[in-house]
C-alpha cells in the first residue's frame, strides 16, 4: 500500500534524523526516501522536517503528526497480519455421525475444542445407529462418525475403504425387567433366547453382538418388540417386557435405580470407534477432528 510506504518513510526519517538511516532500515535509495518526504509534505501542505547541522529534525507540525502516523502504520500491521491468517484459517462444513448418547461420545468436549481449534468450521450432526453411520461414509453422505463394534474388529470385512480408531473398550450386559432374577439363573445362550427380547434393526451394535453370541448355539431370540432408540429399549425393560442388551455403565445404573435385574457372568466386549474415509484422510477438515480427538480421548486404543 503505497500510503503507508510514504508514512513509513516518514516515521523512519523521524526516529532516525537522517535520511540515509532510514533508507538503510527500509532498505530503499535515498532519492526514494526523500521523494516520499517531498510528495507527503506537498500533499499535506505542511513542512515536517528542518534541516540541522546533525541531519533532519521534525518541525512542531511534524511532532503533532507523528504519533498519528505511527497510529496508522501499527493498525495497517494488524489489518495485514489478519488478512494473512484468513487465507490459513480452516473453512468448510464438516458432517458427524453420533450414536447413543452424547456423553459417552464425550461430544460436548470434542465439539467444543473443534470449535475452538477451528472456529471459522460448521459441524452438521446425524445421529443414528453405527450400522447408518458406517454406511454415510462410505457413500460420502458423512465424513466422519462414532461406531460400535466387538474390539479389534472395526468397520470389519468389506468396508476396506474407510479407516477407523479405537477410542475405549466396555461391556455389553443383558438386563431383564425387576423381579426376573429367577429367570436369569440358567445363562446359557440357547436358555436365554426364549425368553422376550426386545431387539433392534440389523443396523445397530446390539444386534451384531446379539446374533454373534447366539450364533455357536443357532439358537434365534424371541422376538416380541424391535426399537431403535437406547432409551425406548430402556423403558420397555422397565416396563416389563422383555430382555435386551445395555451398555455396563448403564446397567449398572439401571440396577441400582430401577432394580433390573442383569445376567451374571454374561459380557460381550465392544469398543467405541471412530471411522473416516481412507481417501479423506489428508482433508483439513478431517484433520482438524482427528486432531481434536486426540485431545479428547487421549488414551485412546489405535
């Protein structure tokens, strides 16, 4: 900007009282120095400068001027180095599928340092089960998401195209509404599957783990209602409808506030993991919550 190369000029000569200084600080000519002096006093109809035996001295106008002109300069630095950091700042929308509940995703914290990492970002959430999740990635619908699945196993056989990290391991347990102990006594798999289940679709972690743990017996559960929603699937426990699985903070949580009863020894291991596209991974805005999910699950498994 040629108006603040003029005022720098100007603010040179003023702090060093000498043309050839200033010319050597601005790496410029002095002909080029004493140009810009000459054009700005013209400009202004004001003489700045007074020449003494030592160099160049400001005038009374050129004292007035001074702190403005150094005003000016110092708010021309900020406006470049804003500038500057909006061609670096990350931009664009970044889509996340979320599954059961946001506190055991940690979502409000990973949203959270998101935002602050990357404030210029617009986060879109989809909620649903790990099955629809999965399958939104892969089709590009979302670009990254929460996934359940038995450990070590990730996006599993067919799904080569995306990549995924554990972030924590827990248990699925089986509860039963109040006053089923009784029945829970025998926890052989080909026992428990004919009492009422209630199950979920094809697409949630409970259905995986269910029909993995059924699969050695071929036993098949007694099907008497299918939810989507954790919570739903809770209320009908409660109720007294039948069987299901619940994650073991949850179960135990049940147990102790609404008196379900939980099948003894019975775990099916899961972990929590989240899963991109392979070919996203050098995107900056995958980056950025990759990143921030480091900071967020920082004992993380893989």
């Amino acid at each position: 900007m040629q108006e603040y190369a003029t005022l720098r000029a100007f603010v040179a000569v003023a702090r060093t009282g000498s043309v050839s200084r200033a010319a050597e600080q601005l790496h410029l000519t002095q002909p080029a120095i004493s140009l810009k002096l000459k054009q700005l006093q013209s400009n202004l109809g004001l003489t700045l400068f007074s020449r003494r035996p030592q160099g160049l001295a400001l005038t009374p106008d050129g004292h007035a001027l001074l702190p403005a002109a150094e005003k000016a300069l110092a708010s021309a630095l900020s406006f470049e180095q804003t500038a500057g950091t909006l061609h670096s700042t990350l931009r664009g929308k970044l889509s996340i599928g979320t599954i059961v509940d946001p506190e055991f995703l940690r979502l409000g914290a990973f949203l959270s340092r998101l935002m602050a990492r990357a404030p210029q970002l617009e986060t879109e959430l989809h909620h649903g089960m790990s099955g629809s999740v999965l399958n939104r990635i892969e089709q590009g619908d979302l670009d990254v998401g929460f996934y359940l699945a038995p450990p070590a196993q990730g996006p599993g056989k067919g799904h080569e195209t995306l990549a995924w990290r554990e972030l924590t391991h827990f248990d699925y347990h089986v509860i039963a509404p109040a006053g089923w102990e009784n029945r829970l006594i025998d926890t052989r798999w080909e026992h428990l599957a004919t009492l009422p289940w209630i199950v979920t679709p094809q697409d949630s972690a409970h259905h995986r783990l269910l029909k993995q743990a059924l699969a050695p017996s071929g036993a098949v559960p007694n099907r008497v209602a299918q939810v989507d929603q954790e919570a739903c699937m809770l209320d009908l426990v409660r109720a007294g409808v039948g069987l299901s699985l619940a994650r073991d903070a949850l179960a135990m949580t049940e147990r102790q506030e609404s008196g379900l009863a939980v099948a003894e020894n019975i775990r099916l291991p899961c972990a929590l993991s989240f899963i991109w596209r392979h070919e996203s991974t050098n995107e900056s805005t995958v980056n950025a919550a990759l990143s921030t999910l480091d900071e967020v699950w920082p004992h993380r498994l893989g």
